[in-house]
C-alpha cells in the first residue's frame, strides 16, 4: 500500500502449492488487518504458480526478482537467489535480464541443504546459522553434494570441532557453491559492483556474511 510492503507470510509449501498459497494469503491477510476483498490484484509467482487459480495474473519468479532488485537498487547488475531447493543467478543491462544462470540436479547448496545438517545436528536452522556468527575457525568442507558433506561433517565431528565452527564452514560451502559451481565465476568483478542477493538462504546472516567475505564487498539483501 503506498508503494510500502504491508504484510509478509512465508509457510512450508508442504503436500500442495494451492492449499498452501491459499493460507498463507489468508494470514497475510490477517497481519496486514485488512478484507481479503480490500485486495486489488493477486499476482501469482514461483514454481507453484500454474497450479493456483486465485491470481489474477502469473509472472515468473525471475521478472519478479529482476523488478524487485531494480527497485532496491536502479544500478543492480547482478541478481543472485538462493532458495530452499536452486539457485539462480542473473545479470542485468540496460533493465534488461542478459544472462541467467542455474543450478542443476543437485540442491547441495541451498537452505534444504543447511536445513537437513542442522536438523541432523539438533538444531532449528535459526539456531544453527546464528551460532555460525560466533565461529573462530571454519571448518573446510569444500562444496560437495550432500551425501559426501555429511561424512565430511562427522569427521570434523570427530576431530572436536565445534558446532559453530561447522555451522560456519557449511555456510561458507554454499556461497562457494553459488559462485564457483553454479556462477562459475572467476573473480568478484565479473559479479559488477551492484549486487542484490535474495531468497530465504540470504535470511541465514552467516551466509550472507560469509557471500561478502568471499567477494570482498558488500551486497544489498531485502529484510523480507
């Protein structure tokens, strides 16, 4: 409203996109103390979008992250999401997406991939990726799928290292992941020096620390 986000709700997709969608519009609607009848337009984005007949209109996920970076930062060129199961990356021209790149079978790298080691380690993931803030020595784990990570991680285990400093290396293995693996990049400035980076593995603060640290500069990340 006003060109001002009034309320946001993120839910587990869990067994079906519309059911899903439907509730958490409806809490959405709920927080911002607003009639769902009060909404002008819905639009619908993301993989699940074909399966919700609610929206009065359907976008890509990726226009949607080009017009929402844009509007953060009119300079943006380079656009990187990581999501609970890929990861995209694409640069922008002229407010034009030029190139876009994707992960691939694998979700090693992405907030599934934090969320099963620190379930595994009995911890929720907002416990987990606060204690990486708090590592004095990162564990190197590379950035490997998961199932080599976790004997990776069970060694370090064994070899005494410290949650925190586990959590830390596996949050330094996923933007390793995203820029060397999925980006291929060779440097930071093949990145430009206006970067957004978005979805809910940025929300992890040891992976958006960890993201900065690798290129050497600071990026913008919505708080949404």
């Amino acid at each position: 409203q006003d060109n001002k986000i009034k309320s946001t709700m993120i839910i587990p997709t869990g067994g079906g996109a519309m059911l899903s969608a439907e509730k958490s519009l409806e809490l959405a609607v709920e927080k911002a103390g607003i009639q769902k009848d009060e909404i002008v337009r819905i639009v619908t984005t993301g993989y699940g979008r074909a399966y919700i007949d609610s929206g009065d209109d359907s976008i890509t996920e990726i226009t949607c992250h080009a017009k929402g970076a844009h509007y953060l930062n009119p300079n943006v060129r380079t656009v990187i999401d990581i999501g609970g199961q890929d990861i995209k990356c694409f640069k922008i021209h002229n407010k034009a997406i030029d190139n876009i790149f994707l992960n691939e079978a694998c979700s090693s790298g992405c907030g599934s991939f934090l969320q099963t080691f620190a379930n595994a380690l009995g911890y929720s993931i907002e416990e987990f990726s606060k204690l990486g803030l708090f590592a004095k020595q990162p564990v190197d784990l590379g950035s490997r799928c998961t199932v080599f990570m976790n004997s990776s991680v069970k060694q370090a285990q064994k070899d005494g290292a410290s949650i925190e400093n586990i959590s830390a290396g596996l949050s330094i293995s996923v933007v390793k992941n995203a820029l060397y693996k999925v980006i291929r990049a060779a440097n930071a400035d093949e990145l430009g020096k206006n970067i957004v980076v978005q979805g809910g593995t940025f929300l992890n603060d040891a992976v958006l620390r960890a993201f900065e640290q690798e290129i050497g500069r600071n990026v913008v990340c919505p708080n949404i």
